[in-house]
C-alpha cells in the first residue's frame, strides 16, 4: 500500500485552507482515498523590540505571527492522482511539501 504525505503550511489559516481544499477536491475527482486534513500544533512566533533604546528602554512593542500546519495523507494514489496534484494552481503564502 504506497502513500503520499502532503503538509501544507502557511501563515493566514484562511488561505490554508483554501489550499487544503483544493488538494482534497483534486483527489477524490481521480478516485483516490484520502485521510485529513489533520490539524498540526499551530507555532506561534513572538519577538519583543525596544521601542526607544536610549530614552525608554524599559519600553517595548511586542510582535507575534501563527503558522498554521495541516497534514493530508493520500491513500492509493494512482499516476492521474500525482499528475494532478503537481499541476494544483496553489495560493500564494502557502507552503506545501509532498513525501
């Protein structure tokens, strides 16, 4: 039994899943069995910066951005299946690795 892990990520959850969508569209059309899409742990990034290092540096802004992880296993692929996911229009700001 062959399996195709795709993890997509990207950092607007909407946009993600728009991506997951698509790619879940794609391959039932061809027939294939799929499991997902399985939500990740989201990675949350934070960084502090002074906002005046000479006067106020006890003063600070925070910044955070979410990346937003899913995971979609394809079960049984079949050569139109691969075909089509590599030819998947994919919106920009996603990330997307196949195994």
């Amino acid at each position: 039994m062959q399996k195709i892990r795709i993890k997509i990520k990207g950092y607007d959850y909407k946009v993600v899943e728009k991506a997951v969508k698509q790619i879940i569209d794609a391959v039932v059309e061809t027939g294939a069995s799929i499991r997902g899409p399985i939500p990740l742990p989201s990675r949350k990034w934070k960084i502090a910066v002074h906002r005046s290092p000479h006067i106020d540096a006890k003063s600070k802004e925070h910044f955070g951005i979410i990346e937003s992880i899913r995971l979609v296993d394809i079960l049984d692929p079949n050569a139109k299946t691969i075909e089509t996911i590599t030819k998947l229009q994919i919106p920009s700001g996603v990330e997307v690795t196949i195994k």
